[in-house]
C-alpha cells in the first residue's frame, strides 16, 4: 500500500512539474558585455502579444514595450532572469540587465538584452528555472563567441532543462 501511495505521489507530482513556456536562447559573448536573445514559443507570444499589443497591430510600440518591461520582464528580477554566474565556488546572481527589447518576429515574441560580464577569466553563465515552470533552451548553434573561448553544456530531460556557457577569457 506504502508503495503505491508512492507512486500516486510521484506521478502527481510529474505532472505539475513540467516547463510551460519554452524559451530557445541565444547568447552572443562579446568583449564588453553578454548580449542575450529569448524567442518565445508560439503559444506563450500568442498569449502574451494579447496582452500587451494593446493597438492589435501585431508590433510593439515603444509604450507597449516599456510596459512590458516593466509589468513582464522585471518581474523576473527575484529569479536572477533565470541565470546565474558560477564563479568555481557559488552562484551569483544576476540583478541588473540593460538595453531591453521586445518586439514580435514571426509570430514569436523577442526579448534582447545584455548583462555585465563579470570580471574573472574562467566563469559559468547558467540557465534555468528552479520551479522548472521556463524551459530556457540553449544549443550550440545559439551561441556566439568571437575573441572568447567558450562553449555550451547541458541536457533536458522532457521535465527539467539547464544549460550553461562555460567561458575562458
């Protein structure tokens, strides 16, 4: 009976815990700065260009993506924007984010923006969302590095996604 209790348990708890909004992430390490690029899935842009293409013109006006920097984007501030640096020893979190953009691509919604890089020679920049709500996907081919040496690691499991660019300056 114990272990059938265990099972329910586990199989409910599955079922909640699964991402709902698949982000595929671009990050591009330059010499000054970490540009970041997130597009949407399809059906979170839908859902989320009805709420803030208040016009319904199918684009976002410079009110309309302040609003939604504000309303959207910085509610994300208490999560780290779902990254953090890895020094070797403990993640640190990320606080400030500059040059934020949004705009509809495709019927996607498009976030762009940057953060710091820190100043360290070796550093992990992770993705991913603890309450495993935000898939955020990052491949290879979403990665650019020029004068830096870095790379990309990670897995997803159908449930849980976590991704890191390992950078080496």
């Amino acid at each position: 009976m114990k272990k059938l209790l265990l099972l329910g348990w586990i199989c409910a708890v599955s079922l909640f815990a699964h991402p709902h909004v698949f982000l595929d992430t671009y990050v591009d390490v330059l010499p000054d700065k970490i540009d970041i690029r997130w597009v949407f899935d399809e059906m979170s842009s839908s859902m989320l260009m009805e709420d803030y293409d208040k016009n319904r013109d199918k684009k976002l006006d410079a009110n309309e993506v302040a609003f939604m920097e504000k309303d959207h984007f910085k509610t994300l501030e208490p999560y780290s924007y779902f990254m953090h640096i890895f020094d070797g020893k403990e993640e640190l979190d990320i606080h400030v984010v500059h040059d934020f953009n949004a705009l509809f691509e495709k019927k996607k919604l498009v976030y762009t923006f940057s953060i710091e890089k820190p100043h360290m020679k070796r550093y992990e920049l992770r993705f991913y969302d603890p309450e495993m709500f935000v898939a955020l996907i990052l491949k290879k081919k979403f990665l650019t590095c020029k004068t830096i040496k870095c790379a990309v690691e990670g897995y997803d499991v159908d449930f849980y996604y976590a991704y890191k660019v390992v950078i080496q300056e």
